[in-house]
C-alpha cells in the first residue's frame, strides 16, 4: 500500500494550490482553549468565572525536507510554506489553507513558520531543513454562529426564586454575566437584592 502523503491545499481566492510534504510529520500537537473573565464580587471566598469566547485551535508541527540526494537547494521547497505567510494580491490577506493527512483535515491560516537548515552543499547551498508550522483553526463568522450550541437570553423568561438564590447567581446562570443583576433587579422592581423570598417569581427581561 503506498505512503499517503500529507498535503496543504492553498485557497488563493481565484484558484487553488496543493503543496505536498516531501516527508510526513512524525507527530503533531493541537492545541485548544477557553477564555474567561473572572469577576471579583464581595463576600465570596473566590472570584465568579464568566465564559468569554472559544480560542482558535492552534495546530503544530515539524516539516522535514531533504534534497541532498538531488543536490538541488531545499528552499525551493521550503519557500512555499513560509510563503503562505505573505499577503495574496487577489485576497488582501495570507491564503485560508488545509493540511490533509488521513483523517485530519485542519482549516486555518498559517501564523507561523520557523526554519532550520542543518545540511549544506560545499558551495553553501542548503539541502536539509526542518520547519517548525503552526496553523490557527479559521472559521467565517457565520460559519461560527452555526455552531453555537448555548441558547441566547433574546427572550423573556420567568424564574422562580430558589432557597439561596442571589440576583448575581441568577444574572451568571441567565446571561453569563453577575454583572448584569441589576437588569433583573428593574425589572422586578427590587431596591434591596439581598431581600428574597424563596418561590418569588421573577422576570428575567430579554436582553436587546
């Protein structure tokens, strides 16, 4: 069975490239993450999290090439993944791309390329070099959207009061946000928040 080689398609707008890797990565590491901002609320032995957004997965890896065999300088390999940096005239922008290996089809833009070259030719010329790629995760904005799983407070709600309930808690579980208590609060007509009854019934406003 032969050798599937890993392959970066390039989206240049107009038309398409593919750059085969000479040789497959060895390994290759993804990296993914949340951010969050944490707020600082009185009386609480420790801060509330709220979620802000989803980090662009980061995908990472060494590209081996090797020309000594052939004699011919590797940079005529290497130029064209460091040149997925460069602004496409058609675009305005470095090129959207896909590294495709097997099962892995990763979607994103090239954010960084460092070079070693560790094999020279007597003349200087190099032959052997190893690149080290990181590719971000690119999505359009409506192609994020659809992805959104959580359901948005575009709605009013009604919220019976628990034994405990604090209007923060209530903002954090609603709107992802204890900051936004006092919405509820004029809604509700509330002036002391700290005086609730279990089993009240509250509004939870739609947020416009």
């Amino acid at each position: 069975m032969a050798l599937k080689k890993a392959m970066i398609i390039v989206d240049k707008g107009n038309s398409t490239e593919n750059i085969e890797v000479l040789f497959n990565p060895s390994e290759y590491t993804l990296d993914t993450s949340n951010k969050y901002a944490w707020h600082t609320i009185p009386g609480l032995s420790m801060p509330i999290g709220q979620f802000v957004s989803g980090e662009t997965t980061q995908l990472t890896m060494d590209i081996f090439f090797d020309t000594f065999e052939k004699g011919t300088d590797v940079r005529a390999y290497t130029r064209k993944i460091s040149g997925l940096l460069d602004v496409e005239k058609d675009l305005h922008a470095p090129p959207i791309c896909r590294f495709v290996w097997g099962s892995m089809d990763f979607k994103g833009v090239v954010e960084k390329v460092s070079q070693k070259f560790t094999m020279f030719l007597d003349s200087g010329i190099p032959v052997r070099a190893t690149l080290k790629v990181t590719f971000r995760s690119w999505q359009t904005k409506k192609e994020q959207l659809q992805l959104i799983p959580r359901q948005s407070a575009d709605r009013t709600k009604q919220k019976t009061v628990r034994q405990g309930d604090q209007l923060w808690m209530i903002a954090a579980e609603e709107y992802e946000d204890p900051g936004m208590w006092r919405e509820i609060a004029k809604a509700n007509g509330i002036d002391n928040p700290r005086l609730m009854q279990a089993g009240r019934k509250l509004t939870v406003p739609r947020l416009e």
